[in-house]
C-alpha cells in the first residue's frame, strides 16, 4: 500500500522536475502529462480500497469501489489533455516565430519584438 | 500487478524526460496512458480505463505527434 | 554567467524539495478513505437516476455541472487550437504540402500514406463509428458515455477521410457539416441543461421525471456528437484542410 | 420560473448567447453572422443584468438562495449558493465586460470565436462566483483560465503568444495542485461541498491544513500578488487592450473573492488571511517601484494591476483575519470590494485609453512617446475624448479627491489604520503618483508630425471610454451610497448602521496633499541620475521561468511553516 503510494509520489516528482527544471517547452508539457496522470492514479488507486466491484449496479454487485473519485478524474483526465493541447498549438506558434524550444531562448528573442 | 504497472510507469516517465528524442518521449508517453488504462482495469475502474485509453493515448498523442512533425524531432545538444 | 547557473540551479532544488516536502503528507498519507458517499450511491444511484452504471450517474446527473465544464474546457480549447492552427496553415501553406488529404501529385512525402493504410482504415471507419455509437448510447449502463463515444466517433470519421480514395469529399468528414452538427449540439446541451428549470426541476434537473434514465442518455447523445464532430474537425484541420471563413 | 432559478440566469444566458453565435456561425453568411453576433451579446451581457435586478430585493430580504444543480441530496450534489457577494461579483463583471465588448468592436479582435469566448468567460466568472463546491470550482477555473489564455493569444503578435504559453504552463500546475489539496480534503473528510467539509474537519491537523494551503496559494495564483506574479505582466501588456481590460479588472478579482467562502469557514482562514494581507501590503509597494522603472506603457499599468491587487488583499486579508462574520470584518471584506469595484473602473479605462494611445501613435516606449494627443488628432479624432478619458482615469488611481479612486483608498488606509500595511500602501501610493507622472508626459505636446487623415475614427472606442469615465465620475460622486450598498449586501448582520466615516477632512485632504508633494518628489528623484540607474538595476532583475516556480514553492511553505 505504502510502496504504491510512494511511487505515484516518485511519478510525481518526476513529473514536476520536468516543469521546473527543463528549460526545453515540450518537455514541460511533457511533465504537466505525468503530474496529471499521477494524480489520476493516486485517486482512482485511493478510492478502489474500499471495495473489490466495479461500480456497475446490478443485483448481485454488494460491494463497489468508490465511484465518486471516478467520475472527477474523468473531468480530470479530459481537463489536462485540453490543456496540453492548447499548449502545443501554443508551442509550435512560438516554435516557428523563433525557431527554438528553449524557453529563455525564446524569451529573450521576443523580447525585442515591439 | 499494481506494483510491477507503477514500476514500469515510472520508468517511462523517467524516459520521457531523459530521452533526446522527442518522438520517443512521446510514444513513452502513449505508453504511460496505455500503462495505466490497464491498472484502471484492474483497479475496477472502466469507465476512467476506456477514457484514458482514448483520451489519453489516442487524441492526445496524435496531437503531441503532429506538433513535433511541424517543429523539430530532435532536442538540440547545448551548444 | 557560471555563477548565476549556480544560483537558478540552486533556486531549482530548493524548489523541487519545498513541494516534496509538503506534498508527501497528503500523497503518502494513509487516513482511511472515506465510504459515505459510495454507501449513498449504492443504496440511491439506480433509483434516483435510472442509469445503472454509478459513474455515469455522477458524471450526467449529481455532478452534471463538472461535465458541462468540462465540455467549455474542450470547446474552448479546441478553438483556440484551431485559431492557431489556421494561422499556421495559412503561412506555410505554399512551401510544404505534406499533408495526408491533398492529391496525389501535390504530395510530397508518399510513402507514409500506403495502399494499405488507405483500404483498411477506409473499411475500418464505418465499423469504429458503430462501436462510437454503441458507446455513447449504453453509457447508463455499462461502462463508457457520450465523452468516450464521442472520440471513439472521432477516430472514425478520421479513419473515413483516410480511407477515402477517390479524393472526394463525404458528407462526414466536410469540416463544414462537422462545425454544423458541433454548434448545433451545443445549442441543444445548453437548451437541455435548462430545459428542467422550465419544467420546476430546477438547472440541470431531468424535465420528465427522476426516475428514468432518459435525460442520462439524451445528454450522452448530445455531448458524444459535440465531442466527436468537435475532435474530428481539430483532426481534419491538423491534416490540412479547415472550414474557412 | 421562480427566484431560485433565475439565480441560474447570469450563467445560462451568456452560454445561450454564445451557442447562439457559434450555431449560426456555422449556418450563415457573413451577415446573418453580425446580426446574430449582436444578439447573442445582448443576451449574454444585457439580460444577466436585468435578472441581478430582480434577484436584489430577494438577496435583501432572504440573505442568500441556494440550490442543488439539478436538485439532488446535498450530500452529493453540487451547491450553488447565491448571495451578497456573488451578486456582487457578477455585477462587477458585467459592469465592466460591457464596455470591453464594445471597444472590442472598435479594435481588438473581431472574429465571432472572440465573442463566444468572452460570453463562455463570463458565465464561468458568474459559475466561480456562486459555486460552493470544491472540485465544481476546479473545473469553473479551469474554464476561465482556459479561455483566458485563448484570447491572449488572439492577439496577432507572438509575445502574446508566449504570454499565454507561460500563463497556461504556471496556472495549470498550479491547478494540479489544487485538485491534491482537493484529494486531501476528500480523503479525510469525505464530501466536496465546503458544507460538508467544513463540518468534517474537527480541528486542524497537519494534513488538512496542507491541503488548504495548497487550494489557497493556487487560487492566489490567478490574483497575482507579488511572489506569484510572474506571468501577469506578459500577459497583460500583450493581450488584445480589451481582453487586457478584461484580465486586470475583474478576473484577478473573481477568484480571491470565491476564496473567501471556503476560508472564511475553517478556523485556520484567519491565520492564512494574516500572511496573505502582508504579503499584498508588500506587493503594493514593490510593484509601484517596478511599475515606476517600467518604459513599455502598457507594462507600467500591468505593474500597477499588481500593485492595486495588493492593496485589495491587504483589506482581504485582515478581513478574514478579523472573521468576515464579525462586525470588522465586514466593514474591511466591504472595503475590500469597494476598491475593487473601483479600480475595475478606473484600470479598465487606463488600459483602454492607453492602449488606444499608444496604437495610434504606433509608439509604447513612455520615454519616446510625445504629443500623443496630436497623434490622435492626426488619425482622424475631432474631440480629444482619449486623453480626457485618460486623465480621469490617471487622476483616479492616483487617488485624487473628486475622482473614485480618493474614495476607495481613503477608506481602505483608514480601514487599515495602526498596522504597518497602513505605512506600506502610503508609501505606495506615493509610488502610484510618480510613476503616473512618468505616464502622462506621453500628453505632453509635441510637434505635430505626420499628415491630416480623413479616416472617422471608431465610435465604439469612444463609446466605451466614456462610459466608464462616467462610472470613474459617478463613483466619485456617489461614493457613500455605493459603500453603503456593498456594506448591506456583505454585512451577516440585519443591523447595520450607515457609514459615519467622512471622506472631505482636513486630515484625509492634507495626506493628500502630502501624497502629492512626495509623488512629485519621487518623480524627480526617478528621473535624475541615480535615480534612472536604480530603477534600471531594479528593471533588470532577472526574471526567468524557473523563479516563478520557486515563488511559487516558496509561498506554499511560508504558509505551511505559519499554520503549524
């Protein structure tokens, strides 16, 4: 139980290493992935301890995971990739004004656009 | 199961940040999507597994591919 | 500069080990999860909304506002993904037609788009648009919805405007009909998520009764042809072609 | 349809509008696509209005409406809650998204996506304003900050769209930490209305306490005070101007005030308000210097976002440190909106006005930029309307007596009177003076270059400056019985006696006074030398992307090593 929560939480670290460390955009879409996804997992792997069903209600189901967390991450998941659409539409923008993914790079070339 | 599929994921995502190659790190990516679709599965979770699986390892790895065949494959060594 | 690397190195780790401090609390933490609201789901799920699938239950009926979100969020983003995207077209239209929907000849690179690929996924298309269908219809009671049926649709259509040999254009996968069917989809969610209020049920309330799965899959209907028309339209216009205006 | 529904309108009918402008946008010609582009916004921006109207009396008499979305259990439905302060909030909206509509017909973007997408934002800033569901308010924020980024990069220049790169990449992080905050929450007290969260956590532990902190410093994100605000000036100054009026006035302000209704619930919101009200103090006088050192116009008025979003959390903040249920309280939450009402008005002018300027005159270097007004003249304007419109708004956030801003920060310094935030937005209000002195030198006549064109200059600009000048003069005037109406709407308390605080002292017109003859000092002292390599040190700070992250991280232990 603990070994599966610490490794979503290394999934995680992973992930926003990614953000803060990699100078490379993609890459940070890139992390932005991998943090969603491991919160997905911590919450859908959270909320299925407490019972061995899908959460299909028929006669004989007597004891379903929660659904609840469910249903957010489906939110959720939906959520993120929209946004890293966005993003990427964003970055191939800037990736053809200045023809680099480096975002310092691409800062200090813009910045002497008027 | 959980265990190894938590294994395998976290080593992709290590992948996909260590990789040179941007269309690797994306398949990696698909992979990870892939990954956890099946411990949805198992995890008693189909309708979050079959939303991933399409979401996540279809739509946004089309997306993720068309932006790097429009740009760059490789990241570019400091230089 | 060496210097100044060492610092924003520094300012990284410093930052990477803050958060990992205060999130392993909340992420490792092992309080027992709470059981109130599955125990209210399986005692009132099926009664109260028809849709024997729990999921779909919360996703279209007691949190129907997140969903309604969430398609904001896809439409939105879809936009602005083709806003940007059109601009780009536009630009390189003339120096690089490597797309996979113009002719033959004005192809550049030809050999990723083989015989093979076109026969089997035109084939192919129709049958992933029925499983689309089946998906977004049975979303009440078996896993699946209007969302993944939606992009399930999606993949079909751009099977169909793969597959499609004879260069021209189907009903399908004309983005103009699909930016029909989007705004006219949308119009109806919006019209449906009020139509309750008229009736005295309240936002998002189910117009005819509680009791009946009906509203459940009337909204799987609309938001799986939002959805896919929405998707398949970005995928069309990532290949090339968009509905201009 | 009874008032509890109708509590739905302001988010229906903009949707409505805007579903209505993208149905017929796909159907029709270019013409059927204005005259339904006029429509869908008039019933997206006029009609939620009308219903604000109706719902008053019902707000005044019943307190609050709420309802379950799609009338379910409370315990697992979503609570929409309707009260003084989403009237409020969605009032402020409206107020000012009117006039950036119609600028917007004069010179920002024209598309009809940029229509839907300003309706889409304004019902999910009337959906922010009422929700009272955590995971509910996630997605609210996602769908604001979603479109936000998308009309950022409408603009057609690609800073624009490295604004909105480096807004989208920060706040969406930020928003994954929302929603472990939100699992913690979950987790331990097993419900996502801030009802039921609320009763569940018993006293504080160290898990739930984290869990805030983690909701609140990504809320705060979206408000920008000062270790937080590293994508606001990009994104301000490059956005389209009426989207830039947009983001300044009302959605900085939108989610500090949804905060208020989950901290103001948890015993630990008084201490996170403590911090937070220090911190916006601080951010009012750091971001006046750097607004001072700035010479891109339109950068200089996104620092003084910053700056006047820090003196609207200072009061914020001490009211959630007194209780907003608490007689203080209300009085400073009170103050707290009236400020911000009033610098919506008042910033919302600047940009447009500024904006307008610095377009015509194809010119934003402030140390360049002369005889604007001659310029304006030139590009077909008979009445020079801009500049006028221009100085109301300059002589407002300067905070000069008959204009709104005099009202708003007299009262909200002396709402603050014996702390030391008190000194801090004294000092920045001096700040405020000088760099304004800096602006305005744009006005100052020049020779006329340039040949006389016979383009009509847009009505629609003129339209939308003056009307919120007219609100800028209005305030002034009306203040007291605009305070009086925020401070019934906020107070929890039937008795309330009417504000007994006079504006027109000696005292409050000395400070003035005083406050001017230190601005004009400061502006002295900027452009002298020293001053001038100061201020450029303080410009050349480095900002890189990584900073942001560890504003970010620094902000969330400061409050977690307070709580504990």
């Amino acid at each position: 139980m603990m070994i599966e929560r610490t490794l979503i939480f290394m999934i995680f670290l992973v992930g926003f290493w990614a953000i803060i460390a990699n100078k490379h955009i993609i890459k940070k879409i890139f992390g932005l992935n991998i943090i969603n996804a491991a919160v997905v997992l911590l919450f859908i792997l959270e909320g299925s301890r407490i019972g061995t069903q899908a959460p299909l209600l028929d006669m004989q189901v007597t004891n379903i995971v929660d659904p609840i967390p469910q249903a957010l991450m489906l939110t959720a998941i939906v959520i993120s990739v929209c946004v890293s659409a966005l993003a990427l539409a964003l970055s191939v923008r800037l990736f053809k004004a200045t023809g680099s993914f480096d975002i310092d790079v691409i800062q200090e070339r813009l910045s002497h656009e008027q | 199961m959980n265990l190894i599929l938590l294994v395998l994921i976290l080593a992709l995502s290590i992948f996909v940040i260590a990789s040179k190659d941007l269309l690797h790190s994306v398949i990696a990516l698909s992979g990870i999507s892939m990954l956890s679709a099946l411990l949805f599965v198992l995890l008693k979770a189909p309708d979050v597994a079959i939303t991933e699986a399409a979401v996540g390892a279809g739509i946004s790895t089309v997306i993720f591919v068309w932006a790097i065949r429009h740009t760059r494959r490789r990241e570019k060594e400091e230089s | 500069m060496k210097k100044s690397n060492l610092f924003s190195s520094c300012k990284v780790l410093v930052t990477f080990f803050l958060i990992a401090f205060t999130l392993a609390p909340i992420l490792l933490s092992s309080h027992p999860w709470p059981n109130e609201g599955r125990d209210y789901l399986f005692e009132n799920a099926s009664n109260e909304t028809g849709a024997s699938n729990s999921v779909s239950a919360i996703y279209l009926g007691y949190r129907a506002m997140d969903t309604l979100g969430e398609t904001l969020v896809l439409l939105v983003s879809i936009t602005g993904t083709m806003t940007i995207l059109v601009g780009l077209v536009k630009k390189e239209k003339s120096d690089s037609p490597n797309t996979f929907l113009l002719t033959r000849d004005k192809r550049k690179s030809n050999q990723l788009r083989t015989h093979l690929l076109e026969v089997v996924s035109g084939k192919l298309g129709p049958i992933v648009l029925l499983f689309g269908f089946y998906v977004m219809l049975y979303g009440h009671i078996s896993p699946g919805g209007g969302f993944q049926g939606g992009v399930i649709l999606a993949s079909g259509i751009v099977f169909l405007a793969l597959g499609n040999q004879s260069e021209k254009e189907t009903k399908l996968n004309n983005p103009i009909v699909l930016a029909r069917i989007e705004g006219f989809s949308f119009l109806a969610l919006i019209l449906a998520s009020t139509s309750g209020m008229l009736m005295g049920k309240g936002f998002f309330g189910n117009p005819l009764s509680h009791i009946s799965a009906n509203f459940i899959i009337l909204l799987n209907i609309i938001i799986g042809l939002k959805v896919g028309t929405s998707i398949a339209s970005m995928c069309i216009a990532m290949m090339g072609r968009s509905h201009d205006d | 349809m009874n008032s509890s529904n109708l509590m739905f309108t302001p988010i229906v009918l903009p949707l409505l509008g805007s579903a209505l402008i993208l149905m017929v946008k796909s159907f029709s010609s270019r013409k059927g696509r204005i005259i339904a582009e006029y429509m869908g916004s008039a019933i997206g921006l006029l009609l939620p209005l009308a219903s604000l109207f109706v719902l008053y009396p019902v707000v005044r008499e019943q307190g609050f409406l709420q309802q379950v979305v799609g009338s379910w259990d409370p315990s697992i439905g979503i609570m929409y809650r309707f009260d003084g302060l989403s009237f409020l909030m969605i009032l402020l909206s409206q107020l000012i998204s009117i006039p950036a509509w119609i600028y917007s017909r004069g010179r920002g973007p024209k598309e009809n996506t940029f229509t839907a997408l300003f309706l889409i934002q304004n019902a999910s800033i009337a959906a922010i304003s009422m929700c009272s569901d955590l995971f509910n308010l996630f997605v609210c924020l996602e769908v604001m900050g979603m479109t936000a980024y998308v009309l950022i990069a409408s603009s057609k220049k690609n800073a624009a769209a490295f604004a909105s790169f480096s807004y989208l990449l920060f706040s969406s992080t930020a928003m994954v930490f929302f929603l472990v905050g939100t699992y913690g929450l979950y987790r331990i007290t097993g419900s996502l209305s801030y009802a039921g969260i609320t009763t569940m956590i018993p006293e504080p532990n160290l898990m739930s306490s984290v869990c805030l902190v983690l909701i609140t410093v990504s809320v705060l994100l979206r408000v920008a005070i000062m270790p937080l605000s590293f994508w606001l000036v990009p994104a301000h100054s490059k956005a389209p101007h009426a989207v830039s009026a947009m983001l300044s006035s009302v959605l900085l302000k939108i989610p500090l005030f949804s905060l208020v209704r989950i901290l103001s619930l948890v015993s630990i919101g008084s201490d996170i308000g403590l911090v937070v009200s220090y911190a916006g103090a601080f951010t009012a006088l750091f971001a006046v210097l750097l607004a001072l050192s700035q010479k891109d116009a339109k950068q200089l008025l996104a620092y003084h976002s910053i700056s006047q979003i820090g003196y609207i959390t200072a009061a914020w903040g001490m009211a959630l440190h007194a209780g907003v249920t608490s007689k203080t309280g209300a009085f400073l939450l009170s103050v707290a909106f009236f400020h911000a009402l009033y610098h919506a008005m008042f910033k919302a002018l600047l940009f447009l006005s500024v904006g307008t300027t610095t377009d015509y005159a194809n010119q934003r270097n402030v140390y360049i930029l002369r005889g604007a007004n001659a310029q304006l003249r030139t590009s077909g304007e008979k009445v020079p309307i801009t500049m006028l419109c221009y100085f109301v708004g300059a002589l407002s956030i300067t905070a000069i007596p008959p204009f709104n801003g005099f009202f708003s920060k007299t009262l909200l310094t002396y709402a603050l009177k014996e702390t030391m935030q008190y000194t801090l937005l004294t000092l920045a209000g001096v700040g405020t003076l000088a760099s304004f002195i800096k602006l305005s030198r744009i006005y100052l006549p020049a020779k006329p270059t340039g040949q006389e064109e016979t383009k009509p200059f847009p009505k629609s600009i003129h339209i939308a400056l003056s009307v919120l000048a007219l609100f800028c003069i209005a305030g002034g005037v009306f203040a007291p019985q605009v305070f009086n109406f925020i401070k019934e709407l906020l107070a929890s308390h039937p008795e309330q006696e009417q504000l007994s605080f006079k504006f027109f002292t000696s005292s409050n017109l000395l400070k003035v006074l005083y406050t001017s003859l230190g601005g004009i000092v400061l502006f002295i002292l900027a452009v002298s030398k020293t001053g001038t390599k100061l201020l450029s040190l303080l410009k050349n700070l480095p900002r890189s992307f990584s900073d942001a992250f560890f504003g970010f991280a620094v902000s969330i232990a400061i409050l977690v090593y307070v709580l504990l």
